[in-house]
C-alpha cells in the first residue's frame, strides 16, 4: 500500500454535528476524551486538517504535554508530529498557529503565487493536483517521507473526500451528551453524499465516556 494507516478523529453531538451552524468550535469531549485525542496524536506521524479547520479554529496541531514529547524523543522521533494542511487556493492566513517548522502546506496548482509567497517561509509547500488538492498523490508523498500513522483531525469536508476516495481505515468518533442542530452544521461527513454503494463500517469498539460514547470503526472495503 503506497500510503499510510488513515483514521480520523472527531467529536460529534447526538445529533452528529462536529461544530455549531456558525462553523464555530464547540467543546463536545471533556478532559478525559481529549487526554486519550493527546495520545492518538503523540502516536501518530503527521496530523491532517482541512483549510475549512484552519480558518474556523486556528488549531496548533502539536503535541502540548511533556511526558508525550518525552515519549516521542525517546522512541526517536521528532517532538511533534508533521503537520499536514490540505488547502488548494492558499487560504491558509500567513500568521495560522498550524505553520512553522514541521508543517507541510498542500496547494493545488490554483493557488496563487501572491499567497503563496509569505507561507512559503513559513512552511514546506507541495503543489498537487490542478483545482483541488491530489488526496491520493499527497498520502503516497507522506509516506515517502516516513508516514505509517496518519489522524486526520477534520473537517467535514476533508473526511468526506478522503473517505470517497477510499483512503480511510478507521474512524474514531467521540459522541458527546449534546444537541448542537442546524442544518447548516458541518457533520461529520458532509460533502455532496453517496448515493449507492455506502461505504461500510464494523464496529470495533464501545465505549462510554464522560457521558458520551467513543465510538471506533474499521471502514471495510
Ligand atoms: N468536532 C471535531 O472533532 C472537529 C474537528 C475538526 C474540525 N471541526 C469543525 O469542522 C469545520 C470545518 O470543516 P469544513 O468542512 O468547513 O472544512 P475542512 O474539511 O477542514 O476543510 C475543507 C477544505 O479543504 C480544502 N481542500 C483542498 N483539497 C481538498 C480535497 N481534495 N478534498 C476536500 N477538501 C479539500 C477545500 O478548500 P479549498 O478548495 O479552498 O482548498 C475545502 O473547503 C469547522 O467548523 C470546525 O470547527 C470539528
């Protein structure tokens, strides 16, 4: 397989919402599910986010306690996980917490070069795919550059993408003891929708939490 292990994580509501009509962040999990996201990630090579992420949360997408840097250093690996952004046009704002040492930007050839210029300082940019980013050609680059483990950490529109393509393995979804509602609230998958052939799931795990329920499925191909 010329690319790596794919899951995503995400919190959700009951009603499977990952942020509120405004596209703003809402706090699903408590501390006990997020300890176990700092864990996921610190095991992970890179961490993956689309532009839509970015510009609604500004995540830093780095790894925050000591212990799980220690983990990392001991086990030979840089402190951080690579930092992936999956943004075609270069909306991704210059001053983005996201960019920095370790980050890769993957544009798509619109991008243009006045965008470009300012976060090329600021990061590794690789340009794939003429409109909208090559999900497939981007995974295969990641795991030349030593990916096994890759947690996408969302959104919507990036989940629906790379799950239409077929490159997920496995999803984790916390769901968190709240109705968000609105029609306009991204999901966890959203994009235009199957309309046959849904992708199937087995469940691999339960388990509750905090008053939610972790839930962890294998996509099957
Ligand atoms: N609860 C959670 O766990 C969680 C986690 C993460 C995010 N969120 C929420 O999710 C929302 C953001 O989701 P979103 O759907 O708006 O954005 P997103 O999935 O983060 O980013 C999507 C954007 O990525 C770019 N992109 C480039 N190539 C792509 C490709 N091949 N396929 C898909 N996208 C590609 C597109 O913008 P361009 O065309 O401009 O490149 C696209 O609009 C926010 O409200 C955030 O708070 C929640």
């Amino acid at each position: 397989m010329d690319r790596p292990f794919v899951f995503i994580n995400s919190a959700m509501s009951a009603d499977g919402k990952i942020s509120s009509y405004e596209r703003k962040q809402v706090r699903i999990s408590g501390p006990e599910d997020m300890d176990r996201v700092k864990l996921l990630r610190a095991d992970s090579d890179a961490v993956m986010v689309g532009v839509g992420t970015v510009l609604a949360d500004d995540p830093g997408l780095r790894v925050k306690s000591q212990d799980l840097k220690r983990m990392r250093s001991n086990r030979g690996l840089p402190e951080d996980p690579m930092r992936v952004v999956v943004d075609s046009r270069a909306r991704t704002p210059p001053a983005a917490e996201v960019l920095g040492e370790g980050c890769i930007l993957a544009v798509s050839k619109a991008a243009p070069e006045e965008r470009l210029a300012p976060l090329r300082k600021k990061c590794e940019i690789v340009s794939l795919g003429e409109d909208r980013v090559d999900l497939e050609e981007l995974l295969s680059i990641l795991h030349k550059k030593g990916v096994e483990r890759l947690m996408v950490e969302g959104g919507a529109t990036l989940n629906w993408s790379l799950i239409e393509a077929g490159l997920v393995d496995e999803i984790y979804t916390y769901v968190g003891p709240m109705i968000i509602g609105g029609e306009a609230a991204p999901t966890l998958v959203d994009g235009p929708g199957f309309r046959a052939d849904y992708p199937r799931l087995k469940l691999i795990l339960v388990e509750t939490m905090a008053g939610g329920v972790l839930l962890r499925w294998r996509v099957l191909s």
